[in-house]
C-alpha cells in the first residue's frame, strides 16, 4: 500500500486519498472541484458556462488527468469572478 500524502476530504463525497507521487495532480483536482461546487454548478453547468469540454474536466477533477497550469489560472479567476468570466466566454 502506498503511503497517503493528501487524505480524502472527509466533506466532500468526491475526494479522494493521494499518494505522494499523484499529490499535485489531486490538488489541482480538488481545486477545480471546490470552485465548480462553490459555485453550485453540475460539471455540466460548469463546462458549458465556461467553455470547457465536459470530459476534460470530469478527467481533472478525478485526476485522471493533470489540468495545466493556465487551466489552473483560468479556474482561479473564475472562483473569483465566475459573472465576469461567464459574460466575457458568452
């Protein structure tokens, strides 16, 4: 068994243990997750009000796979300023 470096977040249904070799993949996981959940928004909802493809985020929020740095940024402007973001992408 490999050790955990990031435990699930016993809050959030979706999260999940890390390893230490998939910790930065899981943070970024987790990141994107919070905000579209803060937001209150199904992945749907998310991707379609922000224009990115539905699978892409499914696969980086269940760490499939590693969202990129600028998709991190681009998450982070929209946890700040989801309206502005939705009315500049329409």
């Amino acid at each position: 068994m490999k050790p955990i470096a990031l435990p699930a977040d016993p809050a959030d249904a979706e999260d999940f243990d890390a390893p230490i070799e998939a910790l930065n993949r899981a943070q970024r996981a987790r990141l994107i997750r919070k905000t579209r959940t803060g937001l209150g928004l199904s992945q749907a909802e998310f991707a379609n009000r922000f224009r990115v493809p539905v699978g892409t985020l499914r696969d980086w929020e269940q760490a499939r796979a590693t969202a990129p740095d600028f998709a991190i940024a681009y998450v982070r402007v929209i946890g700040l300023h989801p309206d502005m973001v939705a009315k500049v992408v329409a």
